[in-house]
C-alpha cells in the first residue's frame, strides 16, 4: 500500500469529519434554490432533442445517446419525487428516442455510443461514429431504469418493450464482450477487438446498471440468463477488488490495471473515478455477493481528496500522481463535477451536496450557464453550452434537489 504524510492526508480527513458533523440541521440542502437551478437548467434542454447540441469532442453537432440517458435520469428522478407534466413528456420522449436508436451502427446489434468516430485507446485504429462504448451504454441503461422506477407512467406493453430491449443488452455484453482477468472478468471498452481493454470506469459503471436490472426487474431474465448476468456481476466485482489500490485505506484504481496492451498507468481523474464508485456502489446496494474491502465511508472519503482549499481539481490531492511528482492543481471539466454532485447526493451528507451545489455555481455557474471550465477572476473564458457535460450536472442537481 502506497503511504501518505500526514500533512498529505489531512485535507481529506477534515472534509469527512467535517462533512459528517454537520449533516442535516441549518446545513441540509437548500432544496429550493437547488429545484430553482433545475428548472433554469433543464430548459437548456429542448423537450424535442434533449440529447441535440455541440459536443467538446470533434466540435460535433449531433444527438448524443449519454446525454439523453443522463436527461431521461434526472428528469424520471424529478418525475417521481415532484411529478408534473413537463417531465412526463420529457421522460416519454426521451425514452423513445433511445428505443428508436438503439443500433444506429446498423449492426442489428443494440447498444449506444458516440456520434462521432474516435480512437478509444490512441492505437491508431479509429472507431466509426455511432460504434457502441460500455461506458455509453451504462449510461442510456441507467436512464432506461430510472425511468421504468417512475410508477403509473408506462402500459404493460410499454415496459415489456423497455425491459426486453436492456435484457438484449446486458445478455450482449455477458456473452460477446466479456474477457477473464484481473482475478475475475470485465467488460471490454466496446465491441472492436482493439478495444479488449479492462477500463475499470466503464466496466463497473455498466457492472452498477447490470445489478439494478437483477433487483429492480427481477422477472426479465431466465434462469439460465441469471445465472449467467450475476455470475459475470461477481467475477466483475472480484476483479475491482483485486485491481484496488489503496491509500490509506481510501479506495483508488488507475484508469486500466496493468499489465494492459497500451501500458496505460494513469491515474483516474475526477469523473471516472465517480464512474468507478457509482458501479460498485451501487452493486453494494443491490446485495453484490462479493465482499469490498473498502466502507462507503472511504469511498466518500476518496471523492474528498480531489477538494482543495475549497475548491475541486481534477487529480486526487493525496498524493502525486507519478513519483517524485507534484501534485497537479488543474482544474476538473464540468461533467467531473457534475458527478461529483450526484454522488454526495445519493450518499454523502447534506453539507457535501451543498458545498458541491455552491461550488459549482461559484466556479462553473450560473446554473442557466454553466461553462465547461471554472471561469477566470473577471468571470472570462470559455461560455459555450456543451450539452452532454451538463447533462452530467443536471443528474447532480436532479438528486441534489428532488430527493
């Protein structure tokens, strides 16, 4: 195990205590400035393309299959603890836009992806646009179960449909894109060969969606096919812990486990490493079989440590990120802390949301405009409205305010 200075650790340990002391009490949420923000947010969002607008990737300008499941979350969230009948439609259609473009590869396979071509791993071999990632996929399933959460809005034929079309998907990567490793198994990043490659983030992101679908849709699978999803959840699960790498007790991964074919070592910045403990937090809660080594205590407490003098940066401030290094003080991206916020929200106290909540309004705001990075000391920089890194936010806001 990698040792911390106690000066290292510090700032770590009283963001916890700190946090945990105030829970609840004048410092709870301010769930009426935080439904404010929503709303301004939200209508950022055209009801008719929810997931449409430019991305950083490329300069696209294209319908987004991770904003839209990320859209259709928060606003099934928002539907459920504060119906209305904009979110109703808003959950309708944005769950219809990801049943009708479930294969836009057009390889009579499911599963969703970017619209845009890239190089996953910078091998040199370039995915096509509309090629499926794990990480996407987890995403849109994720928003496809928060919306079948919401009670008295889908027909029995409606929910068959939902159900049918995640079951076609989960067993897909059960039984194509599933490799044995690292102690257990993962999910390779997408379907290409060259991407054979146990990324932990979209892994057990998708290991998180997996889990919900076992408890939450318990009659959608066969009983051979749950055999089949709970024994590739465990082994997944089996190989996050054996791939952990602690810091003083705090759980921590690199972004892929060595050994891997790239050699890729780097550490995991804010919003994959949230990734990573949204999927095995949430197998936790769903009754995963396999024992983690690590309380959700320190799994908070691990988010904590990429704050510093108030504010969040995008590399853990433990420790440095090579030896001999300095620790890198760069700032997150926008959707970083975006799931920053939602994770506080779905299990920190209510003093780290709030924090959170302000933060981001203060570095990145305001809500109706809220920018990719913090903004200069005279509010300069970049002020364009990347859609699919708010669509991150707007999940934050969503739990932060709705429940």
């Amino acid at each position: 195990m990698k040792r911390l200075s106690q000066v290292a650790l510090f700032p770590c340990v009283l963001i916890l205590v700190a946090g945990l002391g105030r829970a609840g009490g004048a410092d709870a949420p301010d769930r009426t400035a935080g439904r404010k923000a929503y709303e301004k947010l939200i209508a950022k969002f055209p009801e008719d393309r929810q997931g449409f607008g430019v991305d950083t990737h490329l300069g696209a300008v294209d319908h987004q299959p991770m904003t839209y499941g990320l859209v259709l979350s928060a606003e099934a969230i928002r539907l459920k603890h504060a119906p209305n009948e904009d979110s109703r439609r808003r959950v309708t259609k944005a769950t219809a836009w990801l049943l009708e473009n479930h294969d836009l590869d057009g390889d009579g396979k499911p599963g969703w992806g970017l619209p845009q071509t890239w190089d996953a791993w910078a091998d040199g071999t370039t995915n096509p646009a509309h090629q499926p990632y794990t990480i996407t996929t987890a995403i849109c399933l994720d928003g496809l179960l928060d919306a079948l959460a919401v009670p008295e809005l889908w027909t029995d034929a409606q929910r068959d449909e939902i159900r049918g079309l995640m079951r076609k998907i989960v067993l897909r990567w059960c039984r194509e894109l599933w490799s044995e490793g690292y102690g257990g198994g993962y999910f390779w990043y997408s379907p290409d060969p060259n991407d054979e490659v146990f990324g932990i983030n979209a892994s057990v992101m998708f290991l998180g969606s997996m889990a919900r679908l076992l408890v939450e849709q318990p009659g959608v699978f066969s009983d051979d096919e749950r055999q089949l999803v709970q024994e590739r959840a465990d082994a997944l699960a089996r190989a996050v812990v054996q791939t952990v790498k602690p810091r003083e007790g705090l759980p921590f991964w690199k972004y892929a486990p060595a050994p891997n074919r790239y050699n890729n070592i780097q550490d995991n910045d804010l919003v994959h490493h949230v990734y990573i403990l949204w999927g095995v937090e949430t197998y936790r809660d769903c009754g995963g079989r396999v024992k983690l080594p690590w309380t959700r205590a320190q799994a908070i407490a691990s988010v904590d440590c990429f704050w510093r003098d108030g504010r969040m940066l995008a590399l853990p401030q433990d420790a440095p990120a090579e030896p001999g290094g300095a620790i890198s003080t760069s700032p997150p991206t926008l959707w970083s802390v975006g799931m920053a916020l939602a994770f506080y929200a779905k299990w920190g106290d209510p003093e780290q949301g709030r924090r959170t909540f302000e933060a981001i309004d203060r570095d990145y705001g305001p809500w109706l405009e809220l920018r990719l990075d913090p903004k200069g000391p005279k509010g300069e920089g970049n002020t364009t409205f990347y859609p699919r890194h708010a669509a991150h936010a707007l999940l934050g806001l969503a739990i932060y305010a709705y429940r």
